[in-house]
C-alpha cells in the first residue's frame, strides 16, 4: 500500500505572517508538481487558541491509517509540543501511521544514532533541506539520501540540496500573494557563526542559488500583482556574491513597497551599495538587516563571527566602518547584537550599544543567546561555563516560549546582569516601536538620494 505524506507545521507567527509558512510551501510545490499525493496542515503555536490535544485530534480523525506518514519541522520553537504530540499519538492513542520529523533540530545532529534519543517515538528523520528527500520517498526510491529510518544504520548525510530544481510556491499558486510574504533567493550560508542554526541545514557552509529565471518571474508576478508590500528576503547573508545580488536588486526596481535583505557588513562594497542607492531612488523601501552581533574582541572570537582571515581587532574596524558608511548614505538599516555570549560583561554589551546608537539611527534588536542544538556553542557549553534557565519573567520574553532555555550566566555574567542587559534590550525594542510609528505616519518616505548616489561614482 503506498505511503501518504501528511506534513504538520507548527509555526510561530507574527501578526503579518501568512499561517502557511514559506518552508512548507515549497515541500507542497515539490509534491504537486510531481502528482505525489499529500495533505498539510498549519497551526499558529503563538496564537492563545493553539493546544497539543487539538492537533493530536486532528491527526487521529484524518489519518489514522497504516499507510499515513505524519512528518513534522523541528524548530526550537516547536521542539517541546512535537515531542508532547508524538508522545500522546503513539503511546496513548496508538497511532497506526509512521511518524517522520525534519528541520534544523534534526539536521544539525551529526553524532550517529542520536536522533533516536531525541525523539525517541519518531520512526524516520530527514537532515538537510526536505524538499529532494520527500519527494524520493514518495517516489518509491530506495536510499534516498538525507533519510534515515529510526533504528537503522545512520550515515549522518544531509539531503540533496537542489533549489535550482525547485517550483516557485507562489507562481503556482500554492502559496497566494499577501501584502507580507517571506521569499528567498538562495540557501545555505559560507559562514560558520558559532551560535547559528540558521547557516544552512546541510552544514556545509555552502550556498546554493535559485534558478535565475524563476526568480526573475516572482519579481516581476510581486510587481504587477500591486498585492505585495513587504516582503522579506530570507537568504542568510544576501550580499554574498555581488554581482548576483546586484542583479536581483536590478529586477526589483520600479517595486512600491518594502523589501528587507540580511547582510553581513564587512562584506558590503560600494558596487552592492550603488545598486541599493538605485534602487531607494526607484520608489523602493530597502532595509538592510545587519547581524553585527557584537563589537566586543572576546566575545567577537568565540562566536567565530569572521573566522581566522583577519586579525580581531581589524574585523570589528571593517565591520565599525561599513555601518558608518551606511550611515552616511542614508541607507535604512537595522542592527541586531546578541546578549549573554562567552566572555561579555554588562558593561562591554552597554558600550556595544552605546557605540551603535552614538554612529547610526538604525533601530536595534539584542536578542538573547539560546544554544541551538548541534551549533558549536551548543557543544562548548560545559567547557565555557554557561549556564541555562527557562521560565524566565522578563517582558522581552513576553512572545517566546517559556520553555525555551536562555543564557543567563557565565564567568563574566551574573544573572543581574543577565536581567539588566534585558532591560537595556527591551528599551531598544519599546525606542523600535515608536520610530516605527513616526515612520508610517510620514507621507513620503522615499528620499530622493541622487546626492549619495553622486558621491559613490
Ligand atoms: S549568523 Fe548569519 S552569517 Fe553567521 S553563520 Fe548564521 S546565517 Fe551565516
């Protein structure tokens, strides 16, 4: 009897999100395209009607069958209801079908064997990105790679990663255009930023491009569509290869609306900064999204933000003077740092912020650290002395799940400093919040720039 795919997302959605997430869509694409039979379903873990025992109840009246693949996304969001759900299908309801979990908690775990620990009533796993595996799953193929069967001989490998192969979810219309809408140009990320899980789920510190052409048609569909407004671009690092970047941008222009991209600021060059100047003087609202993460040497080391190609101290110059330079140019952005990393203080993360805020008017967001599963801090924690706490009452964490475990102590941190450090996090969100609201309420925000445009021929 052949298998069918029933894909359960569990996503945490802000108020703009679509509730099918772009993720799921571009398994759905996948499937379609190629007539593999499937089900999904979406449910929204932040919103106050969410409950385990709903989706557990769904499942059952849906697909209660022996030939049903239940398949879930791991995220850290996620992680404790998935657990709680496969535990109640299988133990106490005793759930006829297989169930199957991917995302980047199960990608990132490289020891062989450890997924069954993790999860240990799940009865498949697929590392790396989902679309290729699933698709030769239902194909019928036999060792399909990424996949492995609980039990088994783990290869610890990662799903092909083939985007270029990939349908567009929103030109087929499996996912229908809304005023927000996440979209993405290329996977993976050539850094190895020891805190992240975001660097691409087949560890390979690669990247790899959507087809040109298909990007080229989304770019022209948002435009003509005048639905989308927003639309943020989740490559990790955009400006990686200029001249890609440089082309896409060149597509958007002529677009009203806003577009958000994530760059890494020591690589920007004036090539990329001309075509973003362009681009602004067309009508567009371009942020750029910068993770600086932290200025402090110590703590800039151990996360590996720029790896060992320069010395500490000249990597924060570069990544000090290309924030000046956007500065300078008037080109909108937005800094995020991270609190509770190896080695900071309270004092050094009060002067990273107080260096931001005396050369920018970005808004800035400090996040706190959380060990990811399977990233190197994850693994160095013992060695580095940090210590965890969930259930923490701070109005920062007033959207995240309490069971989500945060930083909060170190050699170099209390936990007072822990908690002033979120004082000073949360009176950058609430300063975030009210720019937010000036800037809707102007008229035209687009400068003409012609002037900076001017100054960097
Ligand atoms: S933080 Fe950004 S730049 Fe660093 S590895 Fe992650 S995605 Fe790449």
């Amino acid at each position: 009897m052949k298998s069918i795919c029933n894909l359960i997302s569990l996503n945490h959605c802000r108020a703009k999100d679509p509730i099918t997430s772009l993720g799921i869509g571009s398994i759905l694409s996948t499937l379609k395209c190629h007539s593999i039979e499937h089900n999904s379903r979406s449910y929204n873990v932040a919103s106050k009607n969410f409950t385990i025992d709903s989706v557990v109840q769904d499942i059952l009246e849906t697909s209660n069958k022996r030939n049903a693949d239940i398949w879930f996304g791991a995220f850290i969001w996620n992680e404790a209801y998935i657990q709680e759900i496969i535990h109640k299908l299988k133990n106490v309801h005793h759930f006829l079908g297989r169930v199957g979990i991917a995302g980047p908690q199960v990608s990132h775990v490289l020891e062989r064997n450890a997924l069954e620990c993790y999860y240990e009533d799940a009865d498949m796993f697929i590392r790396g990105y989902a679309e290729s595996a699933l698709l030769e799953l239902y194909q019928g193929k036999a060792n399909v790679q990424g996949l492995h069967l609980s039990g088994t001989k783990d290869f610890v490998e990662s799903a092909n990663c083939r985007p270029h192969l990939l349908p567009s979810p929103y030109l087929d219309g499996t996912l229908p255009l809304t005023p927000f809408i996440r979209w993405e140009t290329r996977r993976g990320c050539s850094f190895k930023c020891s805190f992240c899980q975001h660097r691409g789920a087949d560890m390979k510190s690669k990247t790899y491009k959507f087809d040109y052409d298909r990007i080229a048609k989304e770019i022209r569909y948002f435009k003509e569509s005048k639905i989308v407004k927003d639309i943020a671009v989740l490559d990790p690092t955009f400006n990686i290869n200029t001249a890609w970047s440089c082309n896409i941008l060149e597509l958007f222009k002529g677009f009203n609306g806003k577009i958000s991209l994530q760059i890494r600021p020591e690589i920007l060059n004036s090539k990329f900064l001309r075509k973003a100047l362009e681009l602004m003087d067309s009508g567009t609202n371009l942020v750029l999204e910068l993770g600086v993460q932290t200025l402090h040497p110590e703590s800039f080391q151990v996360i590996n933000r720029y790896g060992d190609a320069l010395p500490i101290n000249k990597a924060i110059g570069n990544v000090k003077s290309k924030v000046k330079e956007l500065q300078k140019y008037n080109i909108s952005h937005d800094i995020s740092l991270i609190f509770g990393l190896p080695h900071q203080t309270l004092e050094s993360f009060k002067q990273d912020v107080e260096w931001c805020e005396a050369n920018t008017s970005a808004s800035i967001d400090a996040f706190p650290l959380i060990l990811l599963r399977g990233t190197p801090l994850f693994y160095e924690k013992k060695k580095l002395q940090l210590i965890e706490k969930a259930n923490i009452q701070h109005p920062l964490l007033e959207n995240i799940q309490e069971f989500i475990k945060h930083v909060c102590s170190s050699p170099t941190m209390t936990f007072e400093d822990w908690y002033a450090m979120a004082d000073i996090a949360y009176g950058l969100l609430q300063k975030k919040k009210k720019k937010k609201k000036v800037q809707d309420s102007l008229l035209n925000p687009f400068e003409t720039r012609v002037e900076h445009l001017k100054v960097l021929h």
